[in-house]
C-alpha cells in the first residue's frame, strides 16, 4: 500500500474518518496481531485494522483466530486514525458493549471515581466502581497500576490496599485497548516528597533508618514516604565494593543532602560527606 499522499482516494477517505465513528467491513485477514479489514466505505483496499487486544472483550481469553475468520462481517468503533501509514484503527469490542464503551469516553482526567478493591494483582489493582456498568472480562472497569498506588515506596500491593476496601481515585486515561479506566489513588494524596523538599535545602543534616540495600548504595528513610539514595561512593570514606560492608537494613544513620531533583523526586544523599564534618 502507497501512502497517503500516493493515493488520493484513500487520502480523500481517511479526510472524512473520524474517531468515535462506527465503520462496517468483511474481514480480510486474521494474523495473531489483530485482523485486517476491507471497509464497506472504502473497498480499494483493507484499510480497516482491528489490534489483537481490540478483537473482542474476550481477547484476552481466545487468540485472534478464535474470535475472527476471513469473510465475517463486523462492524466496529474507530480509535484512531493514521494518516500518514494509511490505516483506520479499529475497535470491535467497542460495539460489543456500547453501555460500558460510551460510559468510558465519557470520563474525563482528573474527574474522581469510587469504589471498591475487586482483585490485587502483582501488575495492579482492579477496582470495581460505584458508577456505571460492570466489566465483561475484568474483576472491575478500574485500573490502578503499581507506580499510581502510592508516594511511598512499598514492595506488596497489599500495603496500600486490601480486599474490598473503598477507595477514590483520580480517572488518568480511558484504556482503550483493555475498556477500562485507568486511574491513581496516589494523585489524590499530597506528595510528601513537595511537602518535604520546601523545607530542607542542600547541606541539611537528616537522620532516618535504612530502608534497603541495592548493588548502588541505600535507601534511607528521612521523613514519612520520602527516601534518599546514599551512592555506594557516598557511603563511606574507605573504598567499598557492596553498602553491606558498611550499613544494614534498619540501621539509623546521619547524613547530608547532597542534591535535591524535584522533576524526578530524587534526593541524594552522603554518609561519607557527613562523617568529614565532624
């Protein structure tokens, strides 16, 4: 296939494509990345393309050639439109449930939404919401990754939320691809890590636990959700190979801030900068 710019016809009809419209076609191809589609408003070519993912609700359970065959009618939404490559991104299974579909485009960043822990994952949490309908495939229509959860650093998700706990959360982006809402608990909860850094500068003595040790260096807990790395050169005065050597978890150590990146919520520090003030 040309590109747009080689093939006005097809530039013509990707001009009047747009998301949200509902475009019928007969499927050309089935691949295990999705299927191909000969569109009833442009039969030139099968311009239509519908991802793996976006097949069905139940792509998640079935490969593609479960779910689709050459020659099947479908009718499906659009979510995207590629001008340049010359394709129509297409949803099926947003015409398979409208109500839960037309529910989520409706959302908006930053509106809030309730409801309750369905399912703790060890790549997220699902939450079944208060508002709106149920979701056909997962334990619940929102989603909260492991960074969303929470300022704080923690190893198990079960240590910000447990099993049917209410919880609201700030709506991120309609994931178009999964139907579900992502969303963040954290965004609704001051970050102690702003609140921390307007009231320490450069140079400042902090005292705090040692929270973990990585081949780098150690974490070290200066205030409630804030950390800071000691750089394994900034451990000790005496060359080192591993921070073990000189620290261990749950040790209290003293030390000096040696930077403060806010874009990146980064804070250095030094034991070894610390111990040569004295």
């Amino acid at each position: 296939m040309g590109t747009v710019e080689d093939d006005q016809p097809l530039a013509a009809f990707m001009a009047t494509v747009n998301v949200g419209d509902t475009l019928a076609g007969t499927v050309a191809d089935v691949t295990r990345s999705g299927a191909t589609v000969l569109l009833d408003s442009f039969v030139a070519a099968p311009v239509g393309v519908i991802g793996s993912l976006d097949l069905s609700w139940q792509s998640f359970q079935r490969s593609a050639g479960g779910i689709l065959h050459v020659g099947d009618r479908v009718s499906a939404e659009v979510i995207a439109v590629d001008s340049q490559g010359g394709r129509v991104l297409l949803s099926r299974a947003a015409v398979e449930n409208p109500q839960l579909w037309a529910f989520l485009k409706a959302l908006r960043p930053g509106q809030r939404l309730s409801g309750t822990v369905a399912a703790i994952e060890s790549f997220g949490i699902f939450v079944d919401l208060e508002d709106g309908p149920k979701h056909p495939v997962f334990p619940g229509v929102g989603f909260i990754t492991m960074p969303e959860l929470s300022w704080r650093r923690f190893e198990d998700p079960s240590e910000i939320v447990s099993m049917g706990q209410h919880i609201t959360c700030e709506v991120l982006t309609f994931d178009t691809t999964n139907g579900e809402a992502r969303l963040s608990l954290r965004a609704t909860q001051p970050d102690p890590f702003q609140q921390f850094t307007r009231v320490i500068h450069v140079g400042q003595i902090l005292h705090g636990p040692v929270t973990k040790l990585v081949p780098f260096g150690a974490f070290v807990r200066v205030a409630d959700g804030v950390e800071g790395l000691i750089h394994l050169s900034e451990l000790s005065t005496a060359p080192i190979e591993t921070p073990d050597q000189v620290v261990q978890e749950g040790e209290e150590v003293t030390v000096i801030v040696t930077d403060i990146d806010l874009p990146r919520r980064r804070l250095a520090l030094s034991r070894r900068r610390r111990s040569a003030l004295h």
